[in-house]
C-alpha cells in the first residue's frame, strides 16, 4: 500500500461516509473520524460484494458499486449511532 491508496481510501470514506450520514434522517451523534472509518469499511465491502455479484468495473463511475457502498454506510452510520446512543 502506498501512501497515495491511503489517503485515496480515507477520502473515499470521508465522502462515502458522509453520503450515509446525510442520507440518514435524524441526528446521529457520531464524530467526523467514526464517520470516516465507518465510510471506508462500507467502501470496501461494497466493492467485494459488487465483484462476488459479478458488477463490470468501467472507466467511469461505477454506480451500482457506489449504491451498495452509500447503503452500507447509511446501515453502518445507523448502527454505529444506536450503539452509541445505548451507551450514553
């Protein structure tokens, strides 16, 4: 891994995570850096389970990937959220 992928996969989780979060009505009482961590895992899974469903990767955007990736970050935002909500 080079430090490019690095801060290519923590940008891609900043904006997927965000997605997620905007997207999820109500208030979620997470911080920007859990958003960010929880944006990336719902980056990476969605990508593996895009290519176990057999999705083609384009040269452009791969939007049906991106779908999966902003569901699993709002699954993930919700979660996240009601864990820290029950604790508090």
């Amino acid at each position: 891994m080079t430090i490019a992928s690095i801060l290519g996969a923590i940008v891609i989780g900043a904006v997927i995570g965000a997605l997620g979060r905007l997207l999820l009505p109500g208030r979620q009482p997470i911080g920007w850096i859990l958003t960010i961590v929880v944006g990336i895992v719902a980056a990476l899974i969605g990508t593996a389970i895009a290519q176990v469903l057999g999705v083609a990767t384009t040269n452009g955007i791969d939007w049906i990937e991106l779908v999966m990736q902003v569901v699993l970050a709002i699954v993930g935002v919700g979660l996240v959220a009601g864990l820290k909500r029950s604790r508090v």
